[in-house]
C-alpha cells in the first residue's frame, strides 16, 4: 500500500524500472545483433569484409601473367613482398590485360602498338612498371626500427663503396641487383637482349608484331 510514508520508494523503483525498460530498448536499437557473437566486436563484419572488391591487386593475380616471376620469386628473399609494394595497385593494368587476353582468346588479333599491356598509360596512375631506386630505399634506406636481420644501407656509402656507374641514375640499384632476387647478378649490358614483351597472353607477337590468337 502507498501511504506518504513510502510512497517515495514506490517512485523510485518505478523510475529504475522504466530506465532499465529503456535501457535494453536501446541496446537492442542500437547493437548490432551479431555483436558479441565471437567477441568484443560485430561477427558479420569479418564476412562483409570478405566479400567487399579487392583494391590491390594480389599476387597470384599478378603470377596468371608473369609465371617467370613467380619461378624467380620462390627462392627469394623478396617472396613474401606483395607485387604492390614496388608496383603500386595496378587494377587498371590488370584488368587491361586480363581483356586483351580474353579477345587474343577468341581469334581477335592486338598489335603490340594497340595493345594497352606492358604499357603506363595515362589512365594506369596506379601502376609502376619501373625498377626504381627509391623504391628499394624505401624499404632498405638506413632508419631506426627494422631488425638487424633486414639489410640497410647509407645510399651515398653504399654506391661509392661498390664504385656505382651512375649513382645519379633513378635505377641505380639494378646495376647490382635483380629486384625480384637481389641474390641474383645482373647480365652484363652486352647480353642484355633487346626489350621483349611481357608474359601477357595478348603480348605474345608473331611475326610483323602481331599478337597470335591462342
């Protein structure tokens, strides 16, 4: 029974009902109904993720087109770079030449000239196809963090040290070094064979630079 005496408590107790009432009103408005599921965290998350378009482009994407990199990379210390690092995301590169290699496919016949693969173009930003040294500073410019396991250099040191050709020139670093495998030693200039195309389907010319359905 409500007498003045108590009527206070009967108040307070209705307003913690109604809070808690509201409460858990919100928390079911407002939490995600995954949340909690396998953590402190929204479950669907991992699988909307998942499922979301790739903006790098991976490396086995890569490897469809370039098995020889793939060859070389398999004993490299490089194996675990992701293509990206020195390339940049290259979507529309890929996606060129996955259609180049498509119409080769069906009996279409791309001149090298035509052929927009092995080629950076003005709408391909995102793609690097040059070795550059500043891409390899990046990584192995001398700085405080990397383990004494990850080679670094002094640039200016090191290329006087090796006595570099042309320590100004932006690919400096292949004079030494095969980027794919550092381990390797580069051909002399003289062996170097004339540029070829790379290992794109669509790039695979016949005679007169044509590209050969396949």
């Amino acid at each position: 029974m409500v007498t003045k005496h108590n009527k206070h408590l009967f108040i307070l107790a209705g307003l913690l009902l109604f809070g808690a009432v509201g409460a858990g009103a919100a928390r079911t408005a407002l939490v995600p109904r995954s949340w909690g599921e396998k953590g402190a965290y929204r479950a669907d998350h991992t699988a909307e993720e998942a499922s979301r378009p790739a903006h790098l482009v991976t490396r086995n994407e890569c490897f469809e087109c370039h098995p020889k990199v793939e060859e070389t990379f398999a004993d490299s210390v490089h194996k675990t770079v992701a293509c990206f690092s020195c390339h940049g995301a290259a979507r529309v590169h890929r996606d060129a030449c996955r259609d180049e290699a498509a119409k080769v496919k069906a009996g279409e016949v791309i001149t090298k000239e035509a052929s927009r693969c092995n080629k950076v173009l003005p709408d391909q930003s995102d793609f690097r196809k040059d070795r550059t040294a500043a891409n390899c500073i990046n990584c192995h410019g001398k700085k405080l963090g990397p383990p004494s396991s990850h080679k670094q250099i002094v640039v200016a040191r090191h290329l006087k040290k090796f006595d570099a050709t042309n320590p100004d020139a932006y690919d400096v670093c292949k004079e030494c070094h095969m980027s794919h495998n550092p381990a390797e030693t580069p051909p002399e200039p003289e062996e170097v064979a004339p540029e070829q195309p790379s290992d794109h389907a669509p790039e695979k010319a016949g005679e007169g630079g044509t590209a050969e359905p396949g």
